[in-house]
C-alpha cells in the first residue's frame, strides 16, 4: 500500500447524523469500521455519537450555511436555484482537490462527478449508493409525472440525462437497499455481480410500538418524509378527499418541496388533513394506525422501516423499495394508482382488526432489519472487495 493510501473514501453531501441520507451515511460508516477498512470521510457536517479522527474527516459545513439563503430565495420567491445542485458543484471542487489515493470510492448518485472521475483514473473501485433507482429510470418515471401535471418547468434536461448516464456506467458496484433498486440497475445494464443487495436497517430499541396505545374514535393515516412529487403526495391526498372518510385523520409531516407547493394548497382547508411540516416524527408513528408511502421514485425510505418498527401495518408501492411483505405487514399499492390507493386506504378503514395483525407481523419482521445487521452485511462486503 502506499503510504497515504486508504482502503475506502466515503463522500456524502449531506451532515452525518441528521435525517435521510445522513442517517443512512452514519450507519454506513460504522459498516466501513466493522470491515476494520482505513477511511476518510468527505460530508458537509457531522453529528453523531461515532467518533471519527480529525485527519480522516473532511467536514465542509459551511456550504449547509450556504445553502440556506438560496432555499429562502427558492421558496418564498419560486425561484428556480436548485440549491442543492449549486452547492454540489463547490463540494465536488473540494472533494477532487483534497482526494486522497484511495482502493474503494463509495458515494451517493449525482454528488462530485469531478471527484468520480479522478478516483476512477487513479484506479479506485467505485461503489454506488442506491439510494434510487437507476438516474435513466428515476427521470423516465418524473419526466413522465411533470408531464401529466402539466409541470414541464420541473423535468429533467436531455443534457443531464446523458451527463447522469456517462458517470453511472463508470462504477463497479451497486449497493442496492430494494429490489425496485436492484431491478432498475438490471434493466439499464449492470451485471447481476455488480448489484449488492443490502437494506437498510432501523433501532427498534428507539423505535417501538406505543405501549397503552390509546384508541380514540378517529383512524389515524400518516405519511413521513419530503412532501414532493416523487413520494406520490399528490395521489395521497386526492385519494384522502375524494373518500371523504368520517373519524378518520391523515397526518402529514415533512417539508413541502417547490413542486409540490400549489398542490398542497388545495387542501389546507380539508380539516381530516393535519400538515406538521417538519418534526421527529417516532411520536406521530406510534400514535397512528396506518402508514402510507405512495413513492413513484425510492430506494428504501427509511421512514417504512421506522413504521414497522412502531407496530403499525403500510400502505405502499413497489417503486417505495420497502422490506414489507404483502398482505403479511402491508398492502402493496399500485404506483401512481389513485383509485387503487383509495380501495387500499378504504380496506384499513373498514377493517381495523386487520390494523393490529399487520402491524405486530410487521414490528416482528422488521426486527432482522436493525442496523447492526446493516452493519455486518455491509461490513462483509467491504471485507470481500478488498481482498
């Protein structure tokens, strides 16, 4: 080796530690560290209980502070930034000039294309995470939703189809946490050797089905996650109107995306609808009935593995990337499908015996999908690859 070679360079553009993918990067740290690999770590902040050596941490938090005046502009202002993608360009200058010589590169699709590019010239093994689909399926499945919508200012260029394309046939392995995952890389291409399967994973320690549950008159829907096209929001909520269900309350938390604004207007005077917005969502989880995931476009949403764990039964889609078994811990819904949501939201109603069947075969199924487990897993391919 040479002497300032590591095993593995991990590159994430998000904070360590906080919610979504930052979640998913902490976990996937420790899956490096149980391979007993040599790191270094490239984010925009850290925040966690795992303790990372200064000189293996490249942490660019400033470039979050930046990011926030260009989403006020975007928000209030219906500005079309993309401060996400304006952000990424610097973070990807600073990930290829700081690049140490490196064995394996592991990073999420669409960050530091530059850094991408010099790892693989330098003879890197490039590891993907699969947090989506393949690009060419997540934009053939968006395009085609702006498309029915009307929303033509949201699809994705021809221009950054082929770019996205061109960086993606460069890698050698796919971490793929579904089989939605899994299958997309198939159909674009990939080798069935370069396509990893490892879900994610969950702490049903913090995690737990609400214990004296309180059962009121009113059966509680909840949906956790970014409120935007591509989670199926708005098939969830026309499905909610158009059932007009008494006693029943459908829970929103999560922040609304620019997309998806207009669309959340038309039914903030529904009073069965509750938006939250942005909060921890385990308490909402565990004093709900029934979770919804409508997903066109998903990896694995962590969010599903958090509802197992409470003890409550999904409403989700194949695209959603859940562990979730059909008819044992969720009813499995047609993407895109509003009348099919519908009947699937109606069978929870009507049945509700079948609420609390699902939901103790979904806590229990869920319990071979913690984190330690993703750490092993993750750990022994790492340990395989090296070799």
């Amino acid at each position: 080796m040479l002497k300032d070679q590591v095993d593995c360079v991990y590159v994430v553009a998000s904070k360590i530690g906080s919610i979504g993918m930052g979640t998913t990067s902490l976990h996937a740290l420790k899956g490096i560290e149980n391979s007993k690999a040599s790191y270094q770590v490239f984010c925009r902040g850290f925040k966690s209980p795992i303790k990372i050596h200064p000189k293996k941490l490249h942490s660019y938090l400033y470039l979050e502070y930046l990011s926030y005046p260009l989403r006020f502009l975007e928000k209030k202002l219906g500005l079309k930034i993309n401060p996400f993608k304006q952000i990424n360009k610097i973070f990807g200058k600073l990930v290829k000039s700081n690049l140490p010589k490196t064995k394996t590169y592991h990073t999420w699709m669409g960050i530091a294309p530059e850094a991408i590019l010099k790892a693989k010239k330098e003879g890197a093994k490039l590891i993907l995470e699969g947090h989506n689909s393949h690009p060419l399926n997540s934009i053939e499945i968006m395009n085609k939703e702006y498309s029915k919508l009307g929303m033509t200012e949201y699809k994705i260029s021809p221009k950054t189809l082929e770019e996205e394309s061109r960086i993606i046939n460069l890698f050698d392995y796919v971490l793929c946490p579904s089989d939605f995952v899994y299958d997309s890389f198939l159909k674009r291409g990939f080798k069935k050797s370069q396509l990893i399967k490892i879900p994610y994973g969950v702490d049903t320690s913090e995690f737990t089905p609400l214990k004296n549950k309180n059962k009121d008159s009113k059966i509680k829907f909840i949906f956790v996650g970014s409120v935007q096209i591509r989670k199926g929001i708005h098939h969830l909520l026309q499905a909610w109107e158009e059932l007009n269900l008494k006693n029943a309350e459908l829970i929103i938390c999560g922040r609304v995306w620019q997309d998806s604004l207009e669309i959340v207007s038309k039914y903030k005077q529904n009073k069965s609808i509750k938006f939250l917005s942005f909060v921890n969502p385990k308490e909402y989880l565990q004093k709900s009935d029934v979770f919804v995931s409508p997903s066109l476009e998903e990896g694995s949403a962590l969010t599903c593995y958090e509802a197992m764990a409470c003890g409550i039964p999904l409403i989700t889609t194949f695209n959603t990337g859940s562990i979730a078994r059909d008819k044992k811990d969720c009813l499995i819904v047609e993407a895109g499908n509003v009348e099919d949501l519908k009947k699937k939201i109606n069978y929870f109603y009507k049945n509700p015996e079948k609420i609390e069947s699902m939901g103790k075969s979904a806590r229990k199924f869920v319990e071979d999908f913690t984190w330690k487990d993703y750490h092993r897993r993750l750990g022994e391919f790492y340990k395989k690859i090296l070799k």
